[in-house]
C-alpha cells in the first residue's frame, strides 16, 4: 500500500484524486488544500472519502510537520498547490515529493501556461510531472505526455483536456513510483535553459491591435471564457472580445490598426497590423453578441 499525502486545488485535483482514490493500493492520508483559497469540494471529497484535511498557511514549518508526522506517508503529491515545497518537506517522505504541471517541461515553467501556449501559437502543450526540488518546475522529470492544439482550441478546450489528462498522467507516474521502476529524465538533457512563464494579471487582457491577426486570433482564443476575456474600446465603452475569426485570403495592406472596417454576417470587422479579423462573439453595453443573435 502506497500512503500519500496530497497537495492541490481546482478541477485538475478533483480529478486527479478520483483517479487515485479509486486505486486500492494507494491511500490518501491527507488532504491539504490551499490557505488563501480553500476548496470546498476538495474538502468534500476528502469528507466524503473519510480523509483528514491538514491546513496551514506554512507547510515548510515545523508545525506543520509535526502535525502531519502520524500519517507517516511515503510520497507527497502537489497538483495546483500554490506554497514553495522547501528541502526539508520536500525530503519529508520517503519517496520524496512529486508535482503535476501541465506545461512540456523544460519550457513553459511557471503560470498560466495554457494561455501562454495559445499566444505563442503552439501546436502542442505537454503535461508533465516531476520530483520537486527547489527550482520553480526544474526537478527530474518522471513521465511527460503532449496533446496537440489545433486552431478549433480554445482556452476552454486546453482546460478541458488538461484536467483529465493531469489525472491521467498523474497517476501513471505515482503507479511507475510504486512499482519501483522509474526512469527520470534530467531538464537539462533536454534543453540547458529551457523558458519560463509569469503570472498574467490585470491590464494583461487588453488587446493590441497594433499586431497581426493571427496574433490577435490567438490571444483572443488564449484567454476567452472561462478566462478574463480579450477587452477593447468602442464608443469609449467597454467590450469584452471571446472569438475572433482570421479571415482566410485577406491581403495585407497598411490602414489604421483597431478600426471597425464594417459589420459582417455574424459580427464586425476590424483592422489589425497586417490584414482584418471578425469579430463574432463579444459582450458590449451589458448584451451578449455571439453569431448574428444579441442576448
């Protein structure tokens, strides 16, 4: 029996704790959910599984430490957790401690990943988990899966496959750890430097339209709902931008970057740096526009 003490937040770890409480040769000793922001139905599976739940606003202090020391687990398991493992409660287990992150290690370290991977134009984003150490997602990398990103993907869409494809890769890797077998790939093997992400914030959401509109098409879709949602100015208004359609065979001319050009069969035009996008699904003025309907 492996005894595990996970660390998490969100969908991915609701996800990732069914996957591994359904496995009868893991136990879940504890549950400990993020200080600041506390998960209510983490809690609650935790609850209903019969699982005790350890919150601290330090998980390296000796308190908490302590008051973890009876559940004398073998492996620590982060998924979206939010505090620094330091070398000590990383050690803590025997098995050490180990962490889901849904970026193709060595690049995209850091945050807000899939809204990064989008923006830059990806093709693929990859999930990876790795041993801790205390670098920022720079551990020894246990097992590492990639899904494609093709132009129908959205912010959405990543987040949907990110979630049961965390869980998935999760608990292939705490299966390899069990069993004894694990092969780590060391970052640096990969790429010596490899790339890191920052934290997106507000202001992050407004739009250029001084870049081109495959940029604009995909920061659009980058940060669409359940995100923030692109933001512009109309009428010296407010409008929230959620799809954007590039517009095949446009030519690229010089005109003035962020001007409606004209209405079209589901939205409006607008110029951008190189050629014009359409707009077709937005919030403006308290209405929801999506296609040629107004809510």
């Amino acid at each position: 029996m492996m005894k595990i003490g996970y660390f998490g937040d969100g969908p991915w770890a609701h996800e990732a704790f069914k996957r591994l409480i359904s496995d009868k040769t893991i136990e879940i000793k504890f549950v400990t959910v993020r200080y600041d922001k506390r998960d209510p139905e983490l809690m609650a599976l935790a609850e209903d599984n019969h699982i005790p739940v350890e919150i601290h606003q330090n998980i390296n202090s000796d308190e908490f430490l302590d008051s973890i020391s009876k559940y004398d687990v073998d492996l620590f398991v982060s998924m979206s957790f939010n505090q620094i493992f330091k070398i000590r409660t990383i050690d803590y287990p025997t098995l050490k401690t180990i962490n889901c992150h849904a970026g193709k290690l060595p690049f995209y370290r850091g945050r807000n990943i899939l809204n990064w991977a989008l923006i830059n134009d990806e093709k693929e984003f990859g999930i990876t988990v790795h041993y801790v150490d205390e670098g920022i997602d720079t551990g020894d990398i246990i097992l590492q899966k990639t899904y494609p990103i093709t132009d129908e993907d959205d912010y959405s869409t990543l987040l949907n496959t990110a979630y049961t494809g965390c869980a998935d890769v999760l608990y292939d890797a705490v299966k390899v750890i069990q069993s004894g077998t694990v092969q780590i790939t060391r970052q640096d093997t990969i790429d010596p430097v490899g790339m890191y992400c920052g934290m997106r914030g507000p202001g992050d959401e407004i739009i250029d339209w001084n870049t081109g509109s495959r940029e604009i098409f995909n920061f659009v879709r980058a940060i669409c709902r359940p995100g923030p949602m692109a933001t512009s100015t109309l009428n010296g208004k407010e409008i929230k931008i959620n799809r954007v359609r590039e517009v095949k065979g446009a030519h690229r001319y010089i005109n003035t970057p962020g001007q409606i050009l004209g209405k079209s069969e589901h939205g409006f035009y607008v110029k951008t740096k190189d050629t014009f996008i359409e707009v077709t699904e937005y919030v403006y003025d308290g209405k929801i526009r999506t296609g040629d309907r107004m809510a």
